[in-house]
C-alpha cells in the first residue's frame, strides 16, 4: 500500500519545485587576483538578474543587445552584422540589477569599464 500512496503524491510533490534558474559567471583575473566576478541568472518568471560579486573598479559594467548577422550574397565568407543595443548599466559591487523582457536570443558583456558590442561578446547569451 506504501508505494501506491507514494507515487500518487508523487505529482504533488514535484509541483512545489523550483528548478535551478540558467546561470552564467564571468569572472576575470589578472596575474592570479580576480578583478571582476560577475553572475547572470535567468528566472523561470523572465527576469534576468545581474549580480556584482566583485570589480576592482568598484562597479560592474553591463550592455545588453542582440547581433543578427547575415551572409552576403556575393562574398559566401562575408557577413553583415547588425547590433541592437537594448540597455547599458552599471552595478555597484556587491550589488545586483534586475531586468524583465530581454528577447531570448540577447547577449551581454561584463567589464570593468562600458563595454563596446558586439566585440565584446564571444559567444551567445541566454
């Protein structure tokens, strides 16, 4: 009987989880110190939350875009590039910064100065 009632409330249980939110660090070292720790988290309600762990500059420095890039039609090597940029700010250390509605295919950049994208991003976000 033990086991039919376990996974009866099986379901019920599973309901009340949360599941971990997408993370991303960043963190930066110079001659073994770290000089920027940075952490983005993405909850399951759509808000991204930007987390200044740590800059030695006393703030960490954030922009957000998008990149859409296209072939060129002639020259198949050739690519066109077009960078929206969403918002720029800045985060105190120890301090952190919410933000709703970033498309889901945004990127960002994390410095201890404003950054420039798209070259500031290697990969994608989000």
């Amino acid at each position: 009987m033990r086991p039919t009632l376990f996974i009866a409330t099986l379901p019920l249980a599973l309901a009340g989880c949360n599941y971990a939110p997408n993370t991303s660090i960043t963190t930066t070292s110079i001659d073994g110190a770290r000089v920027l720790d940075s952490a983005i988290r993405e909850s399951n309600m759509g808000a991204t939350e930007f987390i200044c762990h740590e800059s030695t500059s006393g703030r960490c420095y954030y922009a957000v875009f998008t990149s859409e890039c296209r072939q060129d039609a002639k020259e198949a090597a050739t690519s066109t590039c077009t960078t929206k940029r969403i918002v720029d700010f800045a985060v105190a250390r120890g301090e952190s910064k919410s933000v709703a509605g970033l498309p889901p295919d945004y990127r960002h950049c994390v410095a201890q100065e404003k950054p420039t994208p798209p070259q500031c991003a290697v990969s994608p976000q989000g």
